[in-house]
C-alpha cells in the first residue's frame, strides 16, 4: 500500500499563547524504525491534560514544540522489519507512557507521555514502536478505542492497580468527566455499587442511566461526603477523586477505613486544605495515579470486550481540521463524557 510523504496535524509551538498556540499544518509522514509501525490513525479523544498543556498550566515538563494529543486509534498500515507483534490491518490504539510496560512506574517511563515529551496523536499518520500499542477492543469503533489511552486506562489503574476492586464493594466517582464515567462502567460491570456526584438534575439522569446506584447533587449538597454514607454506612472502598482541593475533604469524609483514595486531577485547586494526617484519622490510603501500564491496558480490553462496554461519548464529535475547536468546546465544559475527534 502506497503512503503519502505529507500530512495535517496539530503541533503545539508553545504554551504562552493558549490555544493560539496549536498551529495546523503540512508535515512529513514519518519514517519507520525496524521496531516501529506506521499506524493511519482514524481517531483521536481529548482529555484534560491536551487543554492545560498550552496554557502553560500543565505541571510536568513537555517538549515543545510536540503534536498534541495522546489519545489515538487506527489501523496499523507499515511494520518495521524486526517487528513481531502487529501486521498490516491491524487495529491498535495508543499506549499513554510509551515506555511504561509493566509494574509501577518509574520516572523514566513517566517522561514518556505522548503530546507531551514524544509527538501525539492529532495528525493523520503516527509511527510508534511496537511495544507502545494494544489491540483495540474488537466491539468498538475508532473513535470509541481513542478514549481508551488516558481515561479509561486511569480508571483502570485505579480501580485494580493496588487494592483490586470486589464485587459488592462500592465506588464514588466525581462529576462526568471520562476518568469518572469509565470508573463508573468498570464498577458496575465487576459488580461493584456506585455513588455518583454531579452539579444538575439533567447529569443525574444520565449517571443513572449508566448504572449509578445513588447519586448526590453536589451544588446544592456542600456535604456530599457524608450524604454518601447514608447509601454505605460503612464508607466507600474506592474514591475516583479528580477534584483535588475543592472535593478531598468530602472524599475524606466517605471513605471507609482501609479505603483508597486515588487522586487522578485537580479540576478544583491543586492545594488541598487538608492535612496529610487525615490519612491516620481515616485509617485510608490516598494514592496519586498515572495512567497505567500496557500490561493493564491488555487486561482492560479483554474487560471491555466481555462486558461489551461502550465509551460515553459526547454528542458532538469533531473533525482533525476542526480541533481547535475541540478544545475551546471542552474547555467550557459543554461536553458529557469524551470529547471525540474523527480523522480521515
């Protein structure tokens, strides 16, 4: 099969020009390694790592000037001549720390993050190395498969990277970002119980409607931590908690002793008022999670693909040319669930 030798894709020039700062231009395909594959990519998903990025808001270094984006799925098209693990036709979807394999991360493999210190996902065509893909769930399309890398993979991590979620334990999952949406779908599908917050009546039907046993208005329920436990008196085993400083005190309040609090984002504030003491008051572990291995991610597919589950994806998904727009879109938080991006 023929590759062009150009084109589009959206690279992030530098972070003091906010989104100003994505340019959409003509760039070389890349060449493959002996260990690479060249992968045309059909979809991407945006997350909220991509928007913070080039506003200079991001806290871990990123080599600029990068493609953007980490999220990204397709069909591998060109196999490098040491390449074992893939064949032309394959369909593939990105692994977040290219270099992160197995076991805990270390801080070699967490510089290895796509869209940020390595070229990302929002272009047409992508070489990776070999080890730095999995097979995508044979029951979703592409785009659906492109919300796999970062969300749903956190999730995962979160839910059985220390303490593995039991059926019958019960979760609490933060708003309806995709990080929390795809704790709630992992919880339900183990048999778990889930405690849901959202700001409005119209997110609490549709948190329902995926399967969320109890759920809190956190607007008009300041003390939604305690409010929790009227469902699970004992505490919840398991808090997705991704607002950093404005929810960790009601986290605190619900989980229950030997619980796990796994801190994902810090859509709230990134200063807890909290003391780390509480940890002992709570008898709790509060873990900071990031993202997940490609063992994980292996054993994440196998899961989606038995349970049949299906990303929560917003209702308006955009184009590669119309990206930037994504981002704007995302940034004002009209979305419910994944931002989607198509690629032709």
């Amino acid at each position: 099969m023929s590759v062009p030798t150009t084109q589009k894709q959206w690279l992030i020039q530098d972070k003091d020009h906010d989104f100003d700062g994505l340019v959409y231009q003509d760039s070389p395909v890349p060449k493959v390694g002996e260990n690479e594959v060249l992968v045309k990519l059909y979809g991407a998903s945006l997350n909220y790592r991509d928007l913070i990025i080039p506003k200079g808001l991001y806290p871990f270094p990123s080599d600029l000037p990068v493609v953007a984006g980490s999220d990204g799925a397709g069909s591998v098209l060109v196999v490098g001549s040491k390449v074992t693990a893939w064949k032309q036709g394959d369909s593939v979807v990105t692994l977040f720390n290219q270099g992160h394999q197995f076991g805990p991360i270390s801080v070699a493999t967490s510089k290895s993050g796509l869209g940020g210190a390595l070229d990302g996902t929002l272009r047409q065509y992508g070489v990776f190395n070999e080890n730095g893909l999995v097979r995508a769930p044979a029951n979703l399309s592409h785009v659906e498969a492109a919300t796999l890398t970062c969300a749903a993979l956190t999730s995962w991590n979160a839910l059985y990277g220390l303490k593995p979620l039991k059926p019958g334990e019960t979760v609490l999952v933060q708003g309806t970002g995709g990080v929390s949406l795809f704790a709630l779908q992992f919880a339900k599908a183990a048999g778990a119980r889930v405690i849901a917050t959202t700001s409005s009546a119209a997110k609490a039907e549709k948190l329902k409607q995926l399967g969320a046993d109890f759920v809190v208005n956190y607007v008009e329920d300041k003390n939604w931590g305690e409010t929790a436990r009227e469902f699970a008196p004992d505490g919840v085993d398991h808090v997705i908690e991704v607002g950093g400083e404005a929810t960790l005190t009601q986290s605190l309040k619900a989980v229950k002793f030997e619980g796990i609090i796994s801190v994902i984002g810090f859509l709230g504030g990134a200063e807890p008022k909290d003391s780390i003491m509480e940890v002992l008051n709570h008898i709790c572990t509060i873990r900071g999670v990031c993202v997940g291995s490609r063992a994980q991610m292996v054993d994440m597919v196998a899961a989606i693909e038995a349970n049949d589950i299906k990303p929560v994806i917003d209702q308006k998904v955009f184009t590669l040319e119309t990206a930037k727009e994504a981002y704007k879109y995302m940034w004002k938080k009209a979305h419910f669930g994944k931002v989607g991006i198509t690629i032709g």
